[in-house]
C-alpha cells in the first residue's frame, strides 16, 4: 500500500439513531476522495471497567491474542503487587 501525505480538519457533527454520522458543516476537501474519520465521543458516564474490558474482549484487533505462540505467561511468573495507599 502507498503511503500518502494526510492533511487533519476539524469539524462537529452527530451520530443519530441509526449510528450515522453527520457533519455540521460542509468539508472543504475536493471530492470524490477517500477519507479516514477518527471519531471522538464522551465517555459515558455510567461506564464501567466491564464495558471496556468486553469491548476489547470482542475486538477483532486483539485476535492474535488468541494465538498459543502469544500465550507466554502464567500465574506462576511475577510477583504479586501490593499497592501502598
């Protein structure tokens, strides 16, 4: 794959019911082109640890995790933490 030089804006805009995004305002880039989004968005605020934990749980970019080459530790490895609060 090429790499190409990536220019960043930024704009507003809102996820509707359906999880659409839609921009507050026009794009000031030259179209038809392909773009890449990187979405930001509060935390919920009844969010817990559980609700990170499965979603990294179920995120495809943590498969190789899965993999037996990188299970390389176990319980018996290390020493137990005890925090000093």
């Amino acid at each position: 794959m090429m790499e190409t030089n990536m220019q960043a804006i930024e704009v507003n805009g809102f996820v509707d019911e359906n999880h659409q995004l839609h921009l507050e305002q026009e794009l000031t880039v030259n179209g038809p082109t392909r773009v890449k989004v990187i979405v930001l968005y509060p935390l919920s605020e009844n969010g817990d640890e559980s609700e990170w934990l499965s979603a990294a749980s179920q995120n495809p970019a943590f498969e190789y995790l899965k993999e037996s080459a990188e299970d390389i530790y176990s319980t018996k490895d290390g020493k137990p933490f005890q925090d000093q609060v």
